[in-house]
C-alpha cells in the first residue's frame, strides 16, 4: 500500500504543478476537464483514487501525458520498465487492462501501452486533444476498434493508426484474449 500512497503523492504534485504552471485554478481545470472541483481538490492533497478516464482528461487538458502526471523525476539515460512492476491503469471486470509502460521525453513524447483485452470487454475512450495520434499492434487474438461508429477488425500481426480527437473503443473480440500494444503520439509542446 505504501507504493499506492507514494504513486498518489506523486500525481498529486504533477496536477499541482501542471496546473499551476498552467494559470489555472481549480474549478477552471474542472471545468474544462469536467472533473468537480471536490475531486481536484482530493487529488492534489493526496487523497482519493483517480481513474483512467480522469486522468486522461486532466494530462488532455493540461497538454501533458497521462505519464507526466504519474512519473516523478528521471536520471538515467536508458529507462526500462517491466509488465510485473507497472500498475494497470484500467481493469474491466472480464480480467482486461491497461498498462502505461512508459513515455518517451521531448517536445513531442510518446506513450506506450500494454493492454489486454478479453472476448466480450471494451473500454471506451472519449476523444483527446487535438494533434493525438494512435497506433495499435495486435499481437495475439481479434480486437474491434471503434472509431467514429465504424468497427475496424484487428488480427494479430496488424496494425492500426487514427486521429484521437474523437471517440473511439477497443474491445476484445474473438475467442481468446487480445494483446496489444499501443502508443499514444502527444502534440509537441508549446
């Protein structure tokens, strides 16, 4: 549990940053991450558990990655991260997930993604700020991507790229579960 709190304390203080930085006060960064000021001011103290989308929408709103909110300082050159050693992100009730492994550094960083998702399961995601570009690569089983209502079926060994900035899902489908992986292109920073 004392990891949770340390990954807590660590988001708290990149919102705080962020936001800071941002000129932003609370209720306007809820406002336009349609997150409620109550729940901003739990995150910043520390407090609460904070979910994928809600994330998602505050690194959109504050031009960061969802990593940037959740990665304290880095010093060596080459970072690695291993599967075991990285929290899912998402759970769905079927044993799907979702893993941010790493983002690159930069001007314009890169996530990248683990997800697994199981027959039947699907996680919808609201559109991202605009210039979000995302590739997935099925590496074993049948996925469906959504994208604007059209379904787009993904065998292991293809690959996918779309505009992020509109609603879009990923579902398990098939028989087996779906392994991906996916990055996430962010826009450069101003």
């Amino acid at each position: 549990m004392a990891e949770t709190g340390a990954a807590l304390r660590t988001v708290a203080h990149n919102v705080r940053t962020a936001r800071v930085r941002a000129g932003l006060s609370l209720e306007e960064l809820g406002r336009r991450a349609q997150v409620s000021k109550g729940a901003l001011v739990a995150l910043e103290k520390a407090q609460g558990n904070p979910n994928l989308a809600t994330l998602v929408r505050l690194a959109d709103t504050l031009g960061i990655s969802v990593s940037a909110l959740m990665q304290g300082p880095h010093e060596d050159r080459v970072r690695i991260a291993a599967v075991d050693d990285v929290a899912p992100l998402w759970s769905g009730e079927l044993g799907s997930e979702a893993r941010l492994m790493l983002t690159t550094s930069g001007p314009a960083p890169v996530e990248v993604w683990r997800w697994r998702l199981e027959p039947g399961e699907e996680y919808p995601s609201h559109p991202h700020q605009a210039g979000v570009v995302e590739t997935i690569s099925v590496t074993a089983g049948v996925m469906t991507l959504v994208v604007d209502g059209t379904e787009h079926t993904l065998e292991a060994g293809r690959t996918a790229t779309f505009d992020g900035d509109t609603a879009h899902t990923y579902r398990g489908s098939g028989t087996g579960t779906c392994q991906l992986i996916m990055t996430v292109h962010l826009p450069p920073s101003p």
